[in-house]
C-alpha cells in the first residue's frame, strides 16, 4: 500500500516537474519537441537531405559551388570565400563557411581574403542581381579589386 | 546504420571497460561496474587511432578492427586468467514501483537525445574546423595527417585540439554510419545510470529522482549529450577521477587512487588544461596522505604520481604528436598569456563568472535552477546542520577548484574565452554538486523521513483494543505495515534500527 501511496506521489511530482514552470517549459520544448518531428524524421531520413537542415545556408552555398565545379570540369579551382562584411552589405543572410569547414563540406580548396595565397585564387562567387554568381577571376587586377571589395564590403 | 557495427562496438567497450576495472581490482555492485565499463571502454578506444597513426599504420576499417580485438584481449588477460574464480553476478534488483515514473520520463529524455544524435550530422564549428573535419579526411585518406592540413587553417586551431572526438568519430564512421556520434550517447546513458546508481546509495530513490532530474534537465548541458563536443566527456572523467578519490581517502586502497589518477588523466587527455585543475587539486591530495600519517617522501611519492600519470596524456598528444607528427607548428608558450603581472583578467573573469553565468539573468537558461538548489541545500546543511561529512568535503573541494580555477585559466590562456570555454567548464561542477546531494544532511533527512515510514514497524495494538475485537494473546509482535519489498532501502533501514 505504501509503495501505491509512494508511487502516486511520485508521478504528481513528475507530472509537476514535467509540465510546468521552467522545467516544464524546457521538457515541452526541448524533449517532447522531439518526438513532433519524428515521424518527418523518419519518412527523411536521405543523408544529404539531413546535413542540408542542419548546416543550413552555409552547406547549400558549398554544394552549390561543387556543382558548378562539377558540371563545368573544373581542375583545381581555389576559391576566393566573399567575406562576412560583404554578404552583409548585400543583404545575404548566409554564413560562407570558413575554409576548412568549406573543404569539409565539398572537397574543393578555398581562401578567405586575408590569407596569402589569396593571390592564388581562381574563382570566386559574387552577388548579381540578388543571386549567387560564380565568377572567373583570371587577372591580378581583377583579383584585387575583388579583395578590396570584401575588405570595404 | 551499420547495427552489427553498433553492438561490436559496444560489446568490445564494455570488455575494454571491464578489462581495466579488474586490472585495477575495482569491484563494485554489477550496475556501478557496468555503467563504468562502457564509461572507460569509450575512452579507451579513442586511444586506438592515434596509436595506429604513432606506428604509420593506415587506418581502416581492418586495421581499426584489429587494433580494438588486439586491446580487448590484452585488457582482460587478467579475466580471462581468473576466469574460473570469477563471482557469478549479484542478482539485478528491478526498481520500486514508485521509481519508474522518474524512470519513464528519464527515459524519454534520453530517447530525445539519442535520436537527435543519430539524426543529425555533427553541428558545432569547432567540430566542422577541426575533430570531425580530420576525422572524415582520415577515413578517406587512412591517416590521421591528411589533407586538410593543405587548407588555409588560418582562421581555426581546432584540428590541434587533442584527438579524443576525432579518434572515436573515425571509429564510429568506419563501423557504424558517417555522422559517427553515437558513441556521445553511449557515454551519456552509462553516466546517468551511474550517478542514478551513486544517488540511490545514500538517498530515497524519489529524491534521487528528483535531484537527478533537475541535473538532466540543465538546458545547455543537455544540449551537448547530442551535439558532440569536449566539455561533456571531460566533466564525466573529471568527476570519475574525484568519486575514485573520495573512494580512497574512506578504504585507503592503493588501486582505487591509482584508478582516480587514471580517469584524471583521460581527463586531461580530453581538454589538456585540466592539468592545471589537477595541480590546484594537489593540497586536498596531500592534505589526504597526512591525514593518513603517511611517511613525507611516500606523500611527495603519491602526489607527483597524482599529477606524473595525467601529465602523461598531455605530454604524449601535446609534446610528441603536435611535435614531431602535426605537419603544422604549434607552440604552447604562444597560448600563454604574455602579461602575466597583470591579476586585473583572473578578477573580471571572476567577476563575470558570478554575475553572468553562474547567478546572472541568463544563468537559469543556461543551467536551469540545479545552482540554485545546490546553493540553497549547502547554505541550509551549513547554517542549520553544521556539517559536511568527508565525502562532501571533497566534493566540495573538487567545485571550488573549478570555480577559482575556470577564471584562472581565463587569465593564464587567453584563448579560454568566457561564453564557450568557461560557460562549459563549468559543467565540471554539476555531477559533483550533484553527489554532494547525497550527502546533504538535509536531504538525508528528508529520505531517511520517507524511508522510515515506508519500512515503518507497526505499533503493538493496544490490548484493549484487541480484546474488543477478541483476539486477545497475539498482539505483542503483530505488524501493521510490513513492506513488500524492503530492498536495500529497508535492510539500510532496519539495520539502522539494530
């Protein structure tokens, strides 16, 4: 009987702990949460479909560039990554990967302009008209104005 | 997902867990022992590429597979050998009944966490720029100086980190599937049940319940029993190495402080700072042995072996790997702060560390309210009780080397930044607050007060009262309540009564 009465007043102090104030808030929010997108989850689960909603813009920027890399049979591209302060100033939301990150996700070399063998870039991407461009770089003179573009943004 | 791949791996961590718990002569109840073994197996196999990778071998799957048989067999040549004196295992106590509503919300939580795990690819940049960058090239490329060393790395150094995440995120791509990862859950089950286990030792498994769950229910913590990271792993092997310690100043067994100085060490294999921790933790060890009345050259003994063996795991990846293999320069004196004289940081740091994350606006959204009962229970056990007994004196030592210590490594290193380093270097304190739990005087109170009700004797019934209901001359030993089944918890008890 007592192991009733210990058992009862164990599951109201669950049920309380669980259900409201912060801790209610976080096991609703955090953990039951979880179980809402299982059924989706598990109707998706293709690899690249789940890398792509957790790395987000980053991650469909990278393999956006890949496929133009590929598609074009482009050998040993080095991209010049536009930095934080110009995506900014163009009104993109999109985090560009760091370049190891960026290696990561495609397998293709990349630079930030910062780093000496930004000299060695080929391409690059720039914003036109709202959109990502992948763009040729194919003299110094070209190559340094575009670094000063991601200097002053 | 590879599931055979799977249960190799956790067959083969729980034998390597076992297999260093008998080489240590460590022997506790099956669900300490298992817990354990799956805890230590896990950190062990992050060993093995590393390993491969000293003697140039690639590393493959077949290599890795040797390497994990290779160490399964030799860590329990001592088993194997005892095999026939081997105990058969304690019979497993199921639960009370009135522990599995704690039990089944538990277990959602951690269901919760072991599927995002699994479902989602490693997320955080720390581990994009370094472990699980080189950890994926390594599997490409069977050797742990692959080619992400050909990128420009100027913007990180976190493919200098030690390789704890990267030599088990190799492993779990190669046997499970490529996110790796899992072996996150695995430490996180095996230590919840562990410190369940522990709590349950001293208190009334609805308090264990309770404190447990407010432990889990730490927003930012929990956040990282999915997302891989250092800091988690660390705050296990860190508390590991203080429950050993505690283990030996209360028998005074060698093998158990040889044991705490081990797990210290993985701990500092897995964030090299903690050696400085550890040295902050020198005069509770000496403090220890001459209480023990211990001869002065076997204290100085002792102690520099407390620090020699985690010294040993920061010397082995910082001054050898980084050395001699890293194709990239590294120096430690370049992380050190160039301003030494300058105490105004370790203050601010201070400071910060009261005002923002541990007690700040932001705190209960970081850490939940666990500070606060943690805070509240030792104010009421030192203002009312007035005392802490030695196993919480401990614990409380081991929080309060974190508490000075997390600032002052903010002031030696400058890189240990505020909101990511110090914010889950804290984590350290939270399993120890939580044991300290099981020792407030407070709450074992409280349990004690639960305890003696649910194994309460019942009063002799009066004589008068029986004769009424003429049942008179049998009810001088007649029991109201007896339990149904006592347990430990009632054998604790009745046996306190004795």
């Amino acid at each position: 009987m007592k192991n009733v009465i210990l058992f009862v007043a164990a599951c109201m102090i669950m049920l309380m702990l669980a259900s409201t104030g912060f801790y209610g808030d976080w096991f609703h929010n955090k953990v039951l949460n979880t179980f809402d997108d299982f059924s989706s989850q598990t109707d998706s689960m293709d690899i690249s479909y789940r890398e792509r909603i957790r790395w987000d813009g980053g991650y469909s920027f990278a393999t956006g560039v890949t496929k133009y890399f590929a598609d074009n049979k482009i050998k040993n591209p080095l991209l010049l990554l536009p930095s934080d302060k110009y995506m900014k100033a163009n009104k993109s939301n999109i985090r560009v990967p760091e370049p190891i990150i960026f290696y990561y996700f495609t397998g293709y070399q990349s630079v930030q302009y910062t780093d000496s063998n930004a000299k060695k870039a080929n391409y690059t991407v720039l914003i036109r008209n709202n959109k990502f461009a992948l763009v040729p770089i194919n003299t110094p003179q070209e190559r340094d104005g575009i670094i000063n573009l991601f200097k002053h943004g | 997902m590879n599931t055979i791949g799977l249960l190799f791996l956790l067959v083969t961590h729980f034998l390597c867990g076992w297999g260093l718990l008998q080489l240590f002569n460590i022997k506790m109840k099956p669900t300490f022992m298992v817990s354990l073994s799956m805890i230590v197996g896990v950190v062990l196999f992050s060993f093995l590429p590393l390993l491969l990778q000293f003697f140039y071998i690639r590393i493959t799957t077949t290599s890795v597979l040797f390497a994990i048989l290779a160490a399964t067999i030799i860590l329990n040549i001592k088993t194997i050998i005892n095999f026939k004196s081997l105990k058969k295992p304690e019979k497993f106590e199921w639960p009370h009944l009135y522990e599995y509503p704690f039990l089944i919300i538990l277990l959602i939580i951690i269901v919760a966490s072991v599927w995002r795990c699994f479902y989602f690819p490693p997320y955080a940049r720390d581990m994009l720029s370094g472990p699980e960058a080189l950890a994926e090239f390594t599997v490409r490329e069977h050797t742990l100086l692959n080619s992400i060393f050909s990128v420009d790395l100027e913007s990180t150094n976190n493919h200098l980190k030690t390789p704890y995440v990267a030599d088990l995120q190799i492993i779990y791509k190669l046997f499970v599937y490529q996110f790796g990862q899992l072996w996150l859950s695995v430490l996180f089950v095996s230590f919840i049940v562990w410190v369940y286990a522990l709590l349950k030792e001293k208190l009334h498994p609805i308090i264990a319940g309770i404190a447990v769950f407010c432990f889990i229910a730490m927003p930012d913590v929990y956040a990282y029993t999915y997302i891989i990271l250092f800091d988690y792993s660390n705050m296990i092997f860190y508390f590991a190495g203080f429950y050993f310690f505690i283990l030996y100043a209360d028998s005074k067994q060698i093998n158990q402080f040889l044991f705490s100085c081990l797990l210290f060490g993985f701990a500092t294999f897995i964030r090299p700072e903690t050696l400085v921790l550890l040295g902050m933790t020198i005069p509770l060890v000496v403090y220890t042995f001459w209480k023990e009345h211990l001869p002065v050259k076997k204290i100085i003994f002792r102690s520099a072996i407390f620090l020699l063996i985690p010294f040993f795991f920061y010397f082995i990846w910082m001054d050898i790997f980084l050395k001699y293999y890293m194709p990239v320069p590294f120096s430690v004196n370049d992380q050190i702060n160039k301003n030494l004289f300058d105490f105004s940081v370790f203050f601010t740091r201070f400071g910060d560390l009261n005002s923002k994350l541990m007690f700040g606006k932001v705190s209960s959204l970081i850490y939940g309210y666990f500070m606060d009962i943690f805070v509240f229970l030792l104010a009421v056990d030192l203002i009312i009780f007035r005392r802490v007994n030695k196993e919480g004196r401990i614990l409380l030592y081991g929080i309060v080397v974190v508490y000075i210590g997390l600032p002052f490594l903010g002031y030696l290193i400058p890189w240990v930044d505020f909101w990511d380093t110090t914010k889950r270097g804290i984590y350290k304190m939270f399993p120890l607050m939580l044991l300290y739990m099981r020792d407030s005087p407070m709450l074992q109170r409280i349990s004690d007060g639960i305890k003696s009700w649910e194994f309460a004797k019942a009063k002799p019934v009066p004589a008068v009262a029986a004769t009424k209901a003429g049942k008179t001359g049998q009810t001088a030993t007649q029991t109201k309540n007896r339990p149904n089944n006592p347990g430990n918890n009632g054998k604790a008890n009745q046996k306190k009564k004795k």
